[in-house]
C-alpha cells in the first residue's frame, strides 16, 4: 500500500506544481464506479497542449469489496480532446495500466498482477465553470501472472500457476470532476 501511495502523492504533487508553474488547466476527479466496489480512488489530470491533456490515477481497493473483487492499482493516460478544447466533450485516450487484484468468480480465486496497454473513449460534460461529469469506458490487452485456486483454500506460499494476455476492460468510469 505504502508503494501505490507514495506514487499517487509524487504524480499529485507533479501535476500540481506543473499547474502552477505554467498556469494550466488542471482537474482533480475521482470515479463514482469504482467507490461503488469500496475502491477509494483519485485522479488528477494536466492539460499539456492545446488539445491534449495527461491524467494519472491511482486506486486502492478495501478488503470487504461487495463484488468480490479487491483492486490495487495505477492507471496513466494521455488524451486527445477531439472536440480541440481539453476537459469538455469528447476524447479518446491510450493508457498504461498497472494493478494487483484479488476477485472471486464462479467459485474459482484469482490473485495476481496484471499491466498493459489500453485506448479510452470518453465525453466530459460540463456542469458549471469549475464542475463536469465524465463518462469513459476503454479495453486494452494486459499481461498478467495469478495463482488461480478454488475459493476457500488460498495457500500463502503457492507460486503463480497461471499467466498470459487477456483483452479486458481497463476503464468504465463515471467521475465527478473539480477543474482548477
């Protein structure tokens, strides 16, 4: 936990100083989705052109998650704002992603880690000067290593048993935005 913390707070304090120094549109958001699991998150992100911005997240699921399904993780990505006007409309993205996870599914557990690239499509509506509302969904291919086992005889010390790429979801998120 310490690790993806002291990550989140270097990428916030990055991006803020880079707001600052330059005077650039910056948002801090986080995804209502994701709190919906039990999964604190937030997201910061820099406009760093005309039509392109850069967005960092970082999330850390609770151990209690309601759909079985505990996730630890960063997410980087880089936008263009079709639309030419950063954090309102439409935009697509490519991201990096990196997580541990631990999920439950049709009686088998899997826990491992997984890392990838992704492209996002999302649309950003803008509520009033300082708030928006942004929806996004992406897939991406991620290499991952697990030990997959049946649910209720997880064994500490067993090595990762399965591993590969998977094309999956990297993003659906519906964030509530705060823009500087």
């Amino acid at each position: 936990m310490n690790h993806f913390l002291r990550r989140g707070i270097c990428l916030g304090a990055w991006v803020a100083g880079c707001g600052m120094a330059h005077a650039q549109l910056a948002t801090v958001k986080t995804n209502a989705l994701l709190w919906g699991n039990l999964t604190p998150n937030i997201s910061m992100e820099l406009v760093t052109a005309s039509k392109f911005s850069l967005e960092g997240t970082v999330f850390y699921g609770l151990d209690k998650a309601p759909l079985d399904a505990q996730l630890k993780g960063a997410q980087a990505e880089f936008r263009y704002w079709i639309s030419g006007r950063p954090m309102a409309r439409s935009f697509i993205g490519l991201s990096v992603s990196g997580l541990r996870y631990t999920v439950v599914h049709k009686g088998k557990a899997h826990q491992g880690e997984a890392a990838g690239p992704g492209l996002t499509y999302g649309y950003a509506w803008p509520l009033s000067k300082r708030f928006n509302l942004e929806f996004s969904a992406g897939v991406g291919a991620l290499w991952y290593r697990e030990k997959k086992y049946p649910e209720g005889t997880y064994l500490k010390k067993e090595e990762y048993n399965a591993n590969g790429v998977k094309c999956v979801p990297t993003e659906i998120a519906v964030s509530c935005c705060y823009l500087f």
